[in-house]
C-alpha cells in the first residue's frame, strides 16, 4: 500500500493528502523557481498531479499564474501559505518547509536526494548530497 502524508496550510483552511513516492526529492537551483519563489534555491518534492489531492478547503485556495513562466503558486488566502508550485510539466511541487513543518519532520522517504539545476545555482551548498546541472 501506499504511503499517504497529510499535510495543511498555517491556518488549517486547506489539507491536503500526498500519495506514493514523489518523482523528485531534492533542492532545485533554477532561474525559474528563483524568480517564482523569491528564494536562492527551493527544496522540494514533486509530485504527479494525480498524486496530490486537496482534501478539505479547496475554496480557501488561489492561484498565481506567473505572467512569464509557465509555473503557478497555489496559496492559501487567508494565511497566504504556498500548498504547492507547480512547473512547466505540471507536477505538483510541494516545499520540504512545508513538510518538515506539518510532519513534524522530514520522513527517510521524502529526504533530498540531490541538488539539480546546480550550475545555476546563486549559492554555494556543501551538504554532501550529489549536485547535478
């Protein structure tokens, strides 16, 4: 079977369930979750489309389409928490933050893996995970 993780906004008003095993676990270093993001590099998880489903609060839910990339931040409006990004192949792209924080800890099997995008990166890792460009 399976694993499931539930997880939800600051506020509470949006859950969410993720099943199975992510497509990618690691730290992305590109331009575009950087311009998305406003961050030098974001952990992640990311996940099929079928793999992720929005439990209760759907309504509290918004959406920014970037006006240039083809990615998307879905939020909670009422306490502005990013649920999950997605990119230009659609997958769901949820923040280690995030579950770190709802999980209380990052599960072995959500743990990063790598960092891609590397020789893009703004800033140096030395973490001993493997870099990849």
């Amino acid at each position: 079977m399976d694993e499931t993780y539930s997880v939800s906004c600051d506020c509470g008003a949006v859950e969410m369930h993720l099943t199975g095993s992510p497509r990618v676990r690691g730290h992305c270093h590109c331009n575009a979750c950087r311009v998305l993001l406003d961050t030098p590099y974001h952990s992640v998880t990311a996940w099929n489309p079928e793999q992720v489903e929005v439990t209760a609060g759907s309504e509290a839910l918004t959406t920014f389409q970037h006006p240039e990339l083809a990615m998307k931040k879905v939020f909670c409006r009422h306490c502005g928490e990013v649920v999950y990004n997605t990119n230009k192949m659609d997958w769901r792209i949820v923040s280690q933050h995030l579950l770190r924080k709802r999980l209380h800890g990052l599960p072995e099997a959500l743990l990063p893996l790598s960092h891609f995008h590397y020789a893009s990166r703004v800033v140096d890792v030395a973490d001993g995970l493997e870099k990849k460009d």
